[in-house]
C-alpha cells in the first residue's frame, strides 16, 4: 500500500489489508469518522489538556500565563473552606438524590406500572419537567419559594396547614433542601421513565410465577422485581450521581451559591472563580479536580458494577 | 386445547389497590403542574393582581404582559426565538450527520484502531459541558470566534457527539448483517449501503435522536451564558434569564416573558413525545 499513503494506519481493515476494496473501505472509516474526531478532538478533549496546563500558573487571563506555581493552585483550592462546602453539597445531592428522589421515582413507576389504564398519560406528564428548561423552572420555583407567604405558594401552603413561613432561599440550612426540591421536580421524570423502560422488559411470567408460589407483593417486588431492573437501576444512579455532581444553571439562577456560600455548588465555585473573578489558572484546576472527580466514579463505579455501557442522560 | 391466561378479578382489594394508585398519581399529577399552573395564572394578571393574589385563577385574564413582550422591539422576543431556532437547526442537522456518519463505522465497519477511537468517544460522556465549559471557552477565545452563534453551535454539537454516536450505533447494530451482504454482493458500495439502504430503515431512531438534540440545544443556557455577549445574539433562555434580571420586580411581566418561551418546548414535547423517549430508554436501558 506504499502507493497510497495518505490514510493513517489505524484506519486500515483488519483483514484482507491490500485489495482496492480495502483501501476504499479504509477512505470511507476514515472521512465518516473525520467530522466527528475532528470536533471532538478540537472541543473536547484538547481542552482538557489545555486546562491541565493553564492550572499550573497564577493567570488573570489577559496575555501569556507566565506565572508557573506548580500545584500551587491545586493545593489552594483544598485549603478554601468555599470548595469544601461546594463539595460537601454535590454529596449531600448526591445522597438526596439516592435516598430520596430515585426511591419515588421507582415507586411511580412501579405505580404505573405495564397495564394501568391512562399510564401513558401519567407518563407524558410526569415527564414533562424533564423537558422544560432550567432557566424556566428556576424561575417558576422562585415564585412559589417566595419567602411572603402571601406571594410564595409553598410558604402560603404550610401557613394554611398552621405552619411557621419559611425564608428557604434566604436561609443558609433550607436553602439546599428547597433546590433539591425544585430539582426533583424535574428530573423525578426522566428516571421514572428509565424505570417504566425497564420494567417492561421484565416478563410477566416470572412476577406471576412468583404470585403462584405464595409471593405477596411486597415479595414479589423485593425479591424479584427489584433484581431484575438491577440494570436499569445502576445506570439511574450513575447518572444521577454524574448529574449531582456536575449541578449548575438550577442554582446559579436559584440562589447565586448563596446566602453566603452556603449553596455553592463546584461548578458555581469554578465559573464564579473564572468568569465573575477571572482567576482562570485556579478555575482551571476546578476544573480538573471536577473532570478527575467524574472519571474516577465513572471507572470505579463501572468497575464495581461489572458494566460498561452507562449513557448520557444529557 | 388453550391455554388461557389467568386475569385479575376485580375483588373489592383490587379497587381499593386502584384507587390509591390513581389517587397518589393524580397528586403527583397536580404537583407537577402548580409551577406551570402559577407560572400562567401570573402572566394573565396584572403587576398588582400577582402582587396582592398570585394564586387564584385571572378572572378576567389581562393579556397586556404577552401583547406587550409579542410586540415591543426593545424585549427583543422575536429576535430570541430567530437565534434559539438558528443555533437548534443547525446542531440538530450537524448531530445527525455527524453522529450517524461515525455511528455507522463503529457498528458497520472493523479497522485496527476501532477500539481505541470508540473509547476516546466515550471519555466525553465522562467530560460534560458543565465541566468543560472553561477549557472550551479558552479555545473558543483562541480560535477568536466568541460572540457568535457559530460558536454556540459547534460548542453544542461537540458535546452531544458522544452520547448520539452511541444511541445510533446500538440501532444500526441491530439492522441485520444479511442486508448489508446483499448490497455488497450487488456491488453497493459502503456509503451506497449507508446512505440508501441503513438510513432509511434507522429513520425512527434518526428521529429520537433528533428530538433529543433539539430539546437540550433549545434549552441550553450554559454555553450561550459564557460565549455570547452581543444581545442581539441572545438565545431564548439566555433572553430569559437575562429579563428576570432586569424586570425582576414586575413578576407578572416575567411570568409573561416565562410562560411564552416555555410554549414552544411544551408543545414541541407533545408532539414529539414518543419519539423523545425512545431516544432515552434506548440509550440508558438495555434489554
């Protein structure tokens, strides 16, 4: 193949390397892969290295980074008690999220269930917030966690209730538990849906030949429901997990991080530091630390689980 | 002689389990839609009638707020929705292409380094937006496109690579192998078979990931937040952020702006519902 040196090796067939059909297949892998590795390469993964090198330095942004201080940023960041809460928050989502939000889920699917009549209309609306965007449900969820309870529908709720109104957003203990309502709200609908898709691929035959031999619900659901959507499961708390960690846009327009830090989040922590201080060399090592976060879950957690083939909830 | 299935009698512990399933659906049902059902009554009020009582239904609905936000160029609506639908079309027809394009070497095709390439997609779906962003603006920066939709739109398309390429790649995997013999022995070439006979049959899948990559391209804040300064270049939910900013205290005017950009995406979803959650259940559950 001396003749046609253009396409790189890897891109060769495995077997029958030599023949014109060969070489075409080989141009064809190559210019079908070419727009995708090119934009990924580009925007995904350089940026990465980028990053590694830019934390290195004490920069503001503005012309060359020339002030190398080593891990002087790494170390900084684990000493700013800021970052600990930001990373003690994407925890305690993360176990929220585990105990709380998935359980429902789970529940409501199981509710719906395969033959319920009207299940596809519970579907479609239970998922409906899933598809509304955050920007909207950040704003709809600061009316109703106003802290007035003559404007806030949650606070005029527990008030009719003879409840006590509560400043949610402005108090540094509710103000994690209020966003993690408004984030159940929209996204107890996608993982429903993960667990409807999964229950549907369990036969019937086996929960009734469980029924047969004396299983009541309660056992029928633990001992064989429940090991069968394992798969499903797993991946609905990976990506939760990923999602947790990674939580954004809900909180910048929610609560800012605030009151004082007190809902900071890591990626809030890494734009304020990038964008609103312009101390892009240590939002830069934010941002490993976060990359390097998700990576090592992601292997350990597929590691664990012996499966591989967790996708993007997007 | 059949088999028939045993069914369910309708006893009275049947209703009674059917009722309280229906009766702690139908709650979910309405916690779902007070958000939306205030958003609305809010924008059918008046600055004062939101202010003095945000919960009841607008007897008789006031449609200034939306006529005003329809019709006044300094709110820039329309020019929002210009920008949103430009940068939506654009990913969704680049996603598409591309990913089906790679989807298709990675199920259809063997080649040496097939392996690590498929890998190296993969890590992206370890490396979301939300992380990257900062990396990515700096080239972006380098590349001195910033502030402009072509920057939003490959920054977008980029980021949904990984995840469509292998939505796609598990539909064309299960077009059956005979077929693309077939093609082969009647001396269709590999883009012929590509392009005549898989793309039209995976046409279902094409659409969910369609859906999907209009539905997180349309709502994206994050990279028109960070990339875009011109507000001529707005996208809708950044124009939506950035009202509640500015009109914050006139709530029934944003409950307005709010409720009219949410309109799209709500009956975009009811149409396109199943083929939204296809895409998803493909992707995260396998059989």
């Amino acid at each position: 193949m001396q003749s046609l040196p253009a396409i790189p090796d890897i891109f060769k067939l495995k077997r029958g390397a030599g023949s014109p059909r060969s070489f075409k297949d080989a141009l064809t892998i190559f210019l079908f892969l070419l727009p995708a590795l090119v934009l990924f390469l580009l925007f995904v993964i350089y940026p990465i290295f980028q990053s590694v090198y830019y934390s290195f330095f004490d920069w503001k942004g503005f012309g060359p980074a020339e002030d190398f201080i080593g891990l002087g940023n790494f170390k900084n960041i684990l000493g700013d008690k800021v970052f600990m809460i930001a990373l003690r928050n994407a925890g305690l989502l993360i176990v929220f999220s585990l105990l709380i939000q998935l359980p429902l889920s789970l529940l409501l699917a199981v509710m719906v269930g395969r033959d319920l009549p009207g299940r596809i209309f519970f579907r479609t609306i239970f998922f409906m917030p899933y598809v509304i965007s955050e920007v909207i449900t950040a704003i709809m969820w600061l009316f109703l966690l106003n802290p007035n309870p003559e404007r806030g529908f949650i606070n005029a709720v527990i008030v009719a209730f003879g409840g006590e109104a509560q400043p949610w957003l402005g108090d540094m203990t509710l103000v994690l538990p209020a966003l993690f309502i408004a984030l159940t709200w929209k996204y107890f609908g996608f993982h429903m849906l993960l667990y409807m898709a999964g229950l549907q691929n369990i036969p019937q035959e086996i929960e009734e030949a469980g029924r047969i031999d004396g299983a009541n619900s309660l056992q029928n659901f633990f001992y064989i429901t429940l090991p069968l959507l394992g798969s499903t499961i797993r991946t609905s708390v990976y990506l939760s997990v990923l999602g947790s960690i990674q939580q954004f846009i809900l909180v910048w327009i929610m609560s800012k991080g605030g009151p004082v830090n007190a809902s900071e989040t890591l990626a809030t922590y890494m734009i304020r530091f990038g964008f609103v201080r312009f101390q892009l060399g240590y939002a830069s090592a934010v941002a490993i630390y976060m990359f390097v976060l998700c990576l090592t879950f992601s292997l350990i957690y597929q590691r664990l689980t012996r499966q591989s083939d967790y996708l993007t909830g997007l | 002689m059949t088999i028939t299935r045993s069914r369910p009698r309708w006893n009275t512990k049947k209703i009674a389990s059917r009722s309280f399933q229906y009766l702690i659906l139908s709650l979910v049902v309405v916690i779902v839609f007070v958000p939306i059902v205030i958003l609305i009554f809010g924008a059918l009020k008046t600055r004062g009638e939101f202010m003095t009582q945000p919960y009841v239904p607008p007897i008789p609905p006031r449609w200034d707020n939306l006529t005003a936000i329809l019709t006044k160029p300094s709110y820039d609506f329309w020019q929002m929705l210009l920008n949103s639908l430009i940068v939506m079309l654009s990913v969704t027809f680049s996603v598409v292409a591309i990913c089906s394009l790679a989807a298709f070497v990675f199920a259809r095709m063997e080649f040496r380094a097939k392996g690590l390439a498929f890998n190296l997609f993969t890590v992206g779906l370890m490396f979301p937006i939300n992380i990257a962003i900062l990396p990515v603006y700096f080239v972006l920066r380098q590349l001195d496109i910033l502030d402009s939709l072509l920057a939003v739109i490959i920054v977008q398309t980029a980021f949904q690579l990984s995840g469509n390429i292998l939505i796609l790649r598990g539909f064309f995997t299960a077009i059956p192998a005979e077929l693309q013999d077939a093609a082969y022995i009647d001396g269709c070439t590999a883009f012929g078979f590509f392009w005549r006979i898989l793309l039209p049959l995976a046409r279902p899948a094409l659409g969910a990931v369609a859906a999907l990559t209009m539905i997180v391209s349309w709502n994206d804040l994050l990279v028109p937040l960070i990339v875009l300064n011109s507000d001529k270049l707005w996208t809708l939910p950044l124009g939506t952020m950035q009202f509640q900013g500015q009109y914050g205290q006139d709530l029934s005017l944003v409950a307005a702006f709010v409720a009219l950009s949410a309109l799209p995406t709500i009956i975009f979803y009811l149409f396109a519902e199943r083929q939204i959650v296809s895409g998803l259940t493909a992707g995260a559950v396998k059989g």
